[in-house]
C-alpha cells in the first residue's frame, strides 16, 4: 500500500516507523523543515545539541517512546532534577512525600491531608469514576481550602485561564498518577531522536517531504490510505468535504496555544539548581520556569544556561501578538521579584509560539473524543485530542501512532 501521513510530530514519525517495517511505501507531508513538531529543537552556534523550542522532557515510565528509543539505540539520560513551587515569594523544593510534610507555608494537618489525597490518586488504578468530577471542586473538597488555595488553584489558573473551572479529575489523576520524580531526555535533544528516526525510516523505504504543506487533502488522491496527525480544527480546513456534524463534533474539543520565550544567560537563574519551577501565583505573568540547563549539563550548550519562561494562553491571547522584547518587559518585573540577583546578563533571547498545544479536558471527555476512523474513506484522524486519560504527550504520540499503523 501507498500510505500518506500529513505531520512529522511524533504522531507521524511513529507511525512511518511501524508501517514502514510493514514494507508499505511511505510517505510523511511536513510543513517545517524539520520533525518534531511541538517537540521540535534547534541550534545555536556553538552549541553541541539540539534544544526544544518548548521545554520538553520524558517520565521514565514513558514506555512507548523509551523503547522506541531503544529499538534504535538512541541513547537515554536518566536524571532526578530538583521540582519546586513559587509560594509567596518564595522557593520551595516540592518533589517528594517528605517536601510536601515538610512544607512550611501549611499547617500540618493540611499538609497530611494534601499528602493522603495524592496519595491515593497516585495509587488509584480506576479513572473511570473520576472523569464526572471537576478536578477545582474535588481538590477543594478534599485537600480543604487552604491547600487548594496555595498550591493547585493559582497553578489551574495560570495553566488553563479561563478554563480552569472545567477540567475533569480524570486529567488531574493521569498528571499525579503518571510522574515519576527521575526524568528522562534523549541524548542529543529532541530534534536529533526525531532526525534519527527519519534516518531509521527512510532506511525501511519511507519518504519525507519538507517544507510541504498540505492545504487540502484532495492533494493526495493518488494514496490508498492517508492519516491526518494535526489539531483537529486544522483537519477541518484541509477537509473541507467533511460531513457538517463531524466538523462540529470536532470543532466543539478546545485547546490553548502555547508560548516560550528562551533566555540564553551566563549565568544560572534558579542558583537552588531547581529545574521545574511551579508559580504559584495568581497575579504572575508567567505560569513556569524551567531551567533546563539544571536537568541536562550547560557544556552541550557552550555552557550557557537555558531558561523557558512558559505560558498556555488562548491563540487570540495578546501576548501571541507580542514579540521577545515586549514580552519580556512584562516579565521583567517578575524575574527579579523571584531571583533579586538576577540582571538580564543574556547572550540572547528568542520567542517561540505555537498556536494548539494542551487540549482542554472537560469532564466526560471520554464521550467526545475522535475516533480514528472519519467519515472519508481511507483517511485517518491521529492527534493529540485522542490522547486520555492521559495528558498529552510524545510518549502518547508513539503510542497512537502505534495504534494507528497496527489498524492500517
Ligand atoms: C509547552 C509544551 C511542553 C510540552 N512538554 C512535553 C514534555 O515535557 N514531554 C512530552 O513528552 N511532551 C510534551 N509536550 C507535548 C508534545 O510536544 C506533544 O504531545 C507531541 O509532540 C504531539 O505530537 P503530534 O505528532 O501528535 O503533534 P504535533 O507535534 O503538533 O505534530 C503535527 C505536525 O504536523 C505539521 N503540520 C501542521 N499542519 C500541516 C500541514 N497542513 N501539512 C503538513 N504538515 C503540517 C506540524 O508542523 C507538526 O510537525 C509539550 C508540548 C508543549 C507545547
């Protein structure tokens, strides 16, 4: 069969790498010049690796993606970075059962409580249950208004906007439940995995196109089956001849854009070495900081220090519209209230932003997710809105694209 793939994100690479082992003929449509698509990296002078437009990083049970990893010997580093939480102008290590006993802005049978309900989230094998419930009104409820109000509601609020109110506890329980205080990166950074396994699949026969966009899905006529890995809303436009209550079905699934502007310092900004830093502030401009040169060594990026100052915001959000430099005039203030020290001492600093990045999932999520199959023949639907109850990720894009070559 002659297979087309529009998107070479981890959706795509996955499955070009399982249907191609298939001796299928592939080929994979990207609009970018290179794969990766949200994880996609790039390279400064004199740096010896790729680094992430947005901060990205893998839980050690991330099984699909570390044995893909595996099967073509792309090396793994294995880490245990330091986690931490902004609360009241202060930095707290937050990243074990004993941090959170120990944390001093909540009275102690707050923090039991905090303690006994993550507990049994972590421990809890049944979602199912959980998905009718919103994750504000079960935290609330259940960690009591001062831990809720301290650390989860300023972090749903600066995550979701406008959102926050809605999300299902099925997310909330896959966020707890699946992390792992080790991380796991693979060596080389993102882009060179992904380059890898182009290499690996152009090796079983695949093609790759470039800078090839794919505005309408008519384009591949010629193909015996087609999957389709964007954002559904991009779906809907290059399938204009989509049946109306499809298009509505898919058109109703929510999503914020995401955005990373990159500081290249001198020196360290988080000197406490915390690599993932939670601000829990309602008020900050800014939802985290990750300090990626405190998980991974600074020497691979001529020892500078890599900072992502991340944010999820609406696509017709207004800092979409604004540049590094006005950007970080707004985040300026902020910065030095978290780090006194800190001067702008920046080799450079560069925005990246991308307008569909975290869906929204409601409760009941389950009774609206896409299926694989559309209503074109032939053309399959593969993306991040399919991913649950999980959040999604490139772990979850291997496995659907996994799921999605076993079907054809
Ligand atoms: C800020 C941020 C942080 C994240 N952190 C993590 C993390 O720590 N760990 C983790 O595992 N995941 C993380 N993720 C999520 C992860 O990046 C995504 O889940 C995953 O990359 C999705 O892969 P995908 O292939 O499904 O979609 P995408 O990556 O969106 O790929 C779709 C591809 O299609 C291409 N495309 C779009 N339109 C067309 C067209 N018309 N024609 C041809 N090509 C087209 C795009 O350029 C893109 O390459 C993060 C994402 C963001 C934004």
């Amino acid at each position: 069969m002659k297979i087309a793939i529009i998107g070479a994100g981890f959706t795509g690479l996955s499955a070009a790498y399982y249907i191609s082992q298939e001796k299928h003929k592939v080929y994979v449509f990207e609009k970018d010049q290179n794969p990766g698509g949200l994880a996609v990296g790039y390279l400064e002078k004199n740096w010896e690796w790729t680094l992430e437009k947005h901060y990205h990083h893998w839980f050690t049970n991330d099984n699909s993606i570390l044995s893909l990893a595996r099967k073509i010997d792309h090396k793994i580093i294995i880490k245990r970075p330091k986690t931490s939480v902004y609360v009241d102008s202060e930095i707290y290590q937050f990243d074990s059962p004993l941090h959170l006993l120990q944390f001093p802005k909540l009275k102690i049978y707050d923090r039991l409580r905090m303690a006994a309900i993550l507990g049994s989230l972590k421990y809890n094998p049944f979602w199912q249950p959980l998905e009718s419930i919103k994750t504000n009104e079960f935290l609330q409820n259940a960690m009591g208004k001062n831990a809720y109000q301290t650390i989860w509601e300023p972090q749903l609020h600066n995550k979701f906007g406008d959102y926050a109110d809605d999300i299902s506890l099925a997310w909330f329980w896959a966020r707890i439940n699946k992390r792992t205080a080790q991380l796991a990166y693979p060596s080389g950074g993102f882009l060179t995995f992904a380059n890898a396994l182009v290499k690996k699949i152009e090796e079983n026969g695949g093609k790759f196109l470039f800078n090839t966009e794919i505005r309408e899905i008519k384009q591949l006529k010629n193909f015996d089956k087609i999957i389709v890995t964007l954002p559904s809303f991009y779906f809907v436009k290059i399938a204009p001849q989509l049946p109306n209550v499809y298009k509505q079905n898919l058109l109703q699934l929510k999503g914020l854009g995401a955005i990373n502007l990159i500081l290249r310092l001198k020196k360290p900004f988080l000197p406490d070495n915390t690599y993932w830093l939670s601000i829990c502030d309602k008020e900050s401009p800014i939802m985290a900081i990750v300090e990626h040169t405190n998980f991974m060594d600074s020497k691979h990026y001529n020892n500078e220090h890599i900072v992502y100052l991340g944010n999820y915001v609406p696509h017709d959000h207004p800092y979409m519209k604004l540049s590094a430099n006005e950007l970080l005039k707004i985040y300026d203030p902020y910065l030095r209230k978290i780090n006194p020290n800190y001067t702008l001492d920046a080799i450079n600093y560069t925005l990246f932003k991308a307008p569909f990045a975290q869906p929204i999932i409601p409760t009941y999520y389950s009774k609206i997710i896409p299926t694989l199959e559309t209503p074109l023949k032939n053309v399959f639907l593969a993306n991040m809105q399919q991913v649950y109850p999980w959040d999604r990720g490139t772990n979850y894009a291997v496995e659907l694209g996994e799921k999605i070559a076993q079907i054809i």
